[in-house]
C-alpha cells in the first residue's frame, strides 16, 4: 500500500507546481511618500515667476499627497524649540504680517517708497501664492476675516481696500480724510474696523476708528481719537475694541455701541496693541524711556482690560517695542522690539522665559490664530517664519 499512495503523491506535487507557473505575478511594492522633514532640502518659500511639475507618463501612478505637517504649538514650555524655519523677501520695509486663522497663509505688505503690493504665501507646503496690487502709498496694516474669505488692508494712500484674495480680485475700496494705519475685523466676521487720521479741526489733528458692516460695507459707528490710531484690536469675545496710540492714549470702547468704557494713559506712543485670548488682558507695545526724544528703552505695559489697571510694566529692551502677541493658549506674551530683540514672558507672572536676538530688528511681527507660526519682519525686507521643531 505504501507505492500507490507515494506514486499518488508525486503526481499531485507537480500538478500544484505546473499551475503555479501558470498562474505566475510580481508584487511591487510602492515607496511610502516622506513627510518634508524626511526630504533632503526644505521647500524655499522665495517667490518664483513659474512652478512647473514633471509631466507624468501613461504608465505611472499619480503620488499620493502628502498629508498636512501637525505643528507643535507655540507656548510657554516649547519656546525653546522656536526655530526659523524658512524665510523670504520683499523688495522694501516690512510693515505688516497677517496670517489667516487656520495659519495656512501670511500675507505681507510695506514699502516706504516702492514696492507697495502684498505678498501671499502658503506657508505650510511654502510656496509664492499671489500679489496684490492696486496701493500707491504705504501699506501700514492687514487683517484677514475670520472665515478667511477677505483680506482687509489700509495704506497711506488715503483707502482702506477689500480682496477676494484668492482670486486677485478688489471688491471694495473705502475712502478716508488722511492716512490709515490700523485694520481688525470683529471675532464674528461681522465688521471691519478702521482707524486713522480724521479731518483736523481748529489746528487739532485728529483721528477716528471708522467701523464698517462686513458684505455691504456701509458705515456704522465713528469713535474719535487724536493724531493717529496705531494700535487697535478687538478683543476675543467681541465686547471691546482696543485704539489709539500715538496720543499716547490707548482707549477702550464697547464694540456693540461704541461707548467709552476706559482711557489707558503711557508716558509715551504705543506702537501695537494685543488682546489676551480670554479678553481679559491687553498688552501694549511702547517706549518706556527717552533721551532727546531718542527712545533708549523699550518696555511692554500689561492691563486688567475690565478695571484699566496697569499691572505689569515690562522693561530693558534696547529700543522701541514695535509688536505684542499673546500664544493662542494664552500662556504666553511675546514682544519684538526694534532692534532685533523677541521677548517671551509667561502670562502666570510675567517672568522671562526665553529671548532671541533677531539679525536685521524687527519692523513687525504677528503670531498665527492657530498657535504653529509666528513670523517677524524688518526693515530690509526680510520675513522669518518661526516654528516649534522637536529634535529627539
């Protein structure tokens, strides 16, 4: 018995054999796309007249996109990892930074005497956008919407313009009786706010926040104010609008009527304003000292925003502080002075926690809603994006 069922054996491992051969294929297996930080050159963020992708042939499988980088948000206990992470250029002084809320792009706007478009970048796959053109002065200011369907900007050129920016299109150009400086849309979409130089009255210069209803674009309120409106912003819950600055005086309204709750006083102008994002706080970028009217020391000056109490005055930069932000985590109070100097203060005490010297100074600064990006300008043209890397 034990031939038959060896010989039956025998011809059964060939059968399976023969139809193996058959029935042949190969597996190819395919590369796992890198993520950016796998790559062997970061992506420059340098505008370009021209990006052009490698035509793909008949025979190769589209890539797969590479998913969205998850940040690591700027805060107290990360500060010390904050790395510029790329940077480019416009071709003039850097006034103005904005991100949209989700922190996917930054807009970037100046000039002093040339140049006077503002940049677009996508800043998390770091690449040129778009500019847009149309200003023929300064612009001072810019503010996205917080649906990220506009980009408001303000110029010395007497407008304040409205973009479709996405599309390169003006849809509004609103016109004021001199110079505008400062531009913040309400935490609900719903109004855009202006502020400037007004008409002078009685050899007074004076200045104004003009508010506008997001769509139609109509006046709504007009808040008055002296020489200029440097520093304004909403606060987080939508109840105040913070404005003033080279007055010396910072005040702060109800948004809903426009009526006058406080009157901040600085012994010298404030540059830029910040709002807490519990509302609870504003912080305001100064010039604590002067000497011939050459300012030798910088400071922050910090208030409770419902009592109008000074609380903290935060000193030793080397010279004017011309930006403040609050950490979207509100841990965090971050100042950039003129000369280069980024302060980062905890916003349990106040106390120091990290500081960089920034070549070049710092003309301008603006930290992304989301909490990934903080970007700083200066005067050269220079943009820095800054994030937090993780080095294991």
């Amino acid at each position: 018995m034990k031939q038959p069922n060896c010989f039956l054996l025998t011809i059964l491992v060939m059968l399976s054999s023969l139809c193996l051969h058959a029935c042949s294929f190969t597996v190819q297996t395919l590369a796992t796309p890198s993520s950016p930080e796998d790559s062997p050159a970061s992506p420059s963020l340098e505008p370009t007249s021209t990006q052009t992708a490698e035509p793909l042939s008949l025979t190769e499988t589209p890539p797969a996109p590479l998913a969205t980088p998850t940040l690591i948000s700027i805060r107290a206990d990360t500060i010390p990892m904050l790395e510029v992470a790329t940077s480019f250029s416009l071709r003039d002084v850097v006034h103005s930074l904005a991100f949209t809320r989700d922190g996917s792009v930054l807009a970037a706007s100046g000039g002093n005497d040339q140049d006077f478009s503002i940049q677009l970048w996508d800043v998390v796959n770091g690449y040129f956008l778009n500019e847009l053109d149309g200003h023929t002065g300064i612009v001072w200011d810019l503010a996205f919407s917080p649906d990220g369907q506009y980009l408001a900007s303000v110029s010395s050129d007497k407008t304040a313009r409205i973009w479709d920016w996405r599309n390169k299109t003006l849809l509004q150009s609103l016109d004021f009786p001199g110079q505008v400086v400062s531009v913040s849309f309400s935490p609900d979409g719903q109004t855009l706010a202006v502020g400037g130089v007004d008409e002078p009255v009685n050899q007074i210069q004076n200045a104004a926040i003009w508010t506008f209803s997001v769509g139609s674009w109509k006046p709504v309120q007009k808040l008055p104010e002296y020489l200029d409106i440097t520093a304004m912003a909403y606060s987080p819950d939508g109840r105040w609008l913070v404005g003033g600055g080279t007055s010396r005086n910072v005040q702060v309204w109800r948004a809903s009527d426009g009526g006058s709750v406080l009157t901040l006083s600085h012994a010298h102008q404030v540059a830029k304003a910040a709002v807490s994002p519990d509302s609870s706080t504003v912080a305001t970028a100064t010039c604590q000292t002067t000497v011939n009217e050459v300012c030798t020391e910088g400071g922050v000056w910090v208030w409770d925003l419902l009592t109008g109490k000074l609380v903290r005055r935060l000193a030793g930069f080397a010279d004017a502080v011309e930006s403040v932000a609050f950490s979207a985590d509100g841990s965090t109070l971050i100042a950039a002075s003129r000369n280069g100097t980024l302060g980062f203060y905890t916003t349990s005490d106040y106390t120091s926690v990290f500081e960089f010297a920034v070549p070049g100074g710092i003309s301008a600064m603006s930290a992304s809603p989301d909490g990934g990006f903080l970007a700083t300008g200066n005067v050269n043209g220079g943009v820095q994006l800054w994030k937090v890397v993780y080095h294991p």
